[in-house]
C-alpha cells in the first residue's frame, strides 16, 4: 500500500513541468512585454521564480485537497494524498505539507529521502503533516471492504 516511491518521484516531476509550464506562461503574457525593453534580467529571473513557487504552492494545496486527493501527476500514476484516517486532507494540512516539501528539499533532499527507510514511506514532509501517500486501487479496495462493515467514507471513484 505504501510502495509508491517511484511513482511519487514521477508524478512530482510531472506536477513540477505543470507549474513551471503555468509560470513561464503567464511570465511571457503579463510581466515580459512589460520589462522587455528595460533588459533586466534579474528582475525577470526572481520575478519568474516567484510565480513559479506561487503557482505550485496553490496548484499542490488545491488538488491535494480537492475531492480527488492527488495532483494531475498523481492522478495520472495511481496514488492519492490522504490522512491518518485515510481521508482526505484539509486545506491547511495540505499548505503544511507543501510548506515541508520546501524543507524536505533543502539539504541535498535527504527530507525525501527518508521515505526509503520509514515504514508507511513518509517523507519529512508527510511526517510533518501527517500525510500518507497511498496506492488508489489499494485504498479503494480497504475502503470497500469497510463500508461492508458499516464504515462511512468520501473517497471519490473517478
């Protein structure tokens, strides 16, 4: 259920293309035709990685609190985002969790890293939050075995 490293890896870089993809974007619509014809280039850089850190702060936080439980990455490679309860996070949890994924990358990724020993697979940043990422197909099968039992859940089947 919790053996979802690689997939994880993949999906983050696949939500990382998205975001960078939305920044770079909306750089070239709104702030580049602006600056283009002062030619500065830090005020270009540092204003691109803001937008790029705010466009993945609020597309993480939304999807993975969204009733989908999982970004567009995720979605795609079978894994969703859930709590202790293996329900879905809330939004503040889901700020927290993205706000540890900055720390969790800050050394070299070793906060990453630590997922390969821990048991469930958390990263620091799910340590933190008190997040787990979990197989889908997994979890919908537990889920229904529970519901056999009377349990009341709010997984979405899509």
């Amino acid at each position: 259920m919790y053996e979802v490293l690689f997939r994880r890896f993949v999906a983050l870089m696949m939500d990382r293309i998205i975001t960078f993809t939305t920044a770079t974007l909306i750089s070239f619509i709104w702030i580049l035709p602006k600056e283009l014809f002062e030619y500065n280039t830090i005020y270009l850089k540092l204003t691109h990685i803001l937008l790029w850190i705010t466009c993945d702060w609020i597309y993480f936080c939304l999807m993975e609190s969204s009733k989908y439980q999982a970004t567009i990455g995720k979605r795609l490679l079978g894994v969703m985002v859930v709590d202790k309860d293996y329900e879905r996070i809330t939004y503040a949890r889901a700020n927290s969790r993205y706000w540890g994924k900055m720390l969790s990358g800050l050394i070299l990724g070793i906060g990453y890293l630590m997922a390969v020993s821990h048991e469930k697979r958390q990263a620091m940043h799910d340590r933190m939050a008190g997040t787990y990422v979990v197989k889908k197909s997994f979890l919908l099968f537990m889920l229904s075995c529970q519901k056999d039992d009377g349990v009341q859940t709010s997984i979405v089947h899509a």
